[in-house]
C-alpha cells in the first residue's frame, strides 16, 4: 500500500506535525484538532509505504491511522526524547 501523504506542521507548537493523504486533505481532521494546531504549514509531500524510515514516527502506525481516521498527529517529543536524542540514545 502506497499513500501520498501531505504533512504540515502547526504554528503554535514546534515539532508538532499533521499527516494527510494529500487527494483527502485536512476534510477528515476534527475543527477543534485543526482549531489548536493552528495554521497548516505545508512541509513536504512523500509517498508512505510500509517500506518507507520516517525519522519519529512508526509510518506502520502513521499508515493505519490515516486509514482508519484520516489523519496522524505526531506530538512533540517529551524532555525526556529531547534529553536522550542530545545523549544521542535515540
């Protein structure tokens, strides 16, 4: 399976990110999700198969949930993440 994903990152909070299939848009993405996100800032389009490295996020899991809801939402990482990533554990 092979999506064409749009991915936008919010104005509001750094390191958060909206997956999309780009055809789909934000149409099944909630106002009120879409309301704290802020403004969609286009980053990238790429095509998502099972196959395919993203760099923090499982595109397994990034894959289901834009079949299943439309949309991924990844969050920004925890102090914790961010603590190991500069202690390059991660």
């Amino acid at each position: 399976m092979t999506v064409l994903c749009q991915i936008f990152k919010s104005s509001r909070r750094e390191e958060m990110y909206l997956y999309v299939e780009k055809s789909r848009g934000v149409q099944d993405v909630p106002g009120d999700l879409l309301g704290r996100f802020g403004e969609l800032i286009p980053v990238m389009v790429l095509p998502l198969t099972p196959e395919r490295t993203l760099a923090r996020a499982d595109v397994i899991q990034v894959l289901a949930a834009i079949e299943k809801q439309g949309f991924y939402l990844q969050m920004p990482p925890t102090a914790a993440e961010m603590l190991a990533r500069e202690n390059g554990r991660v």
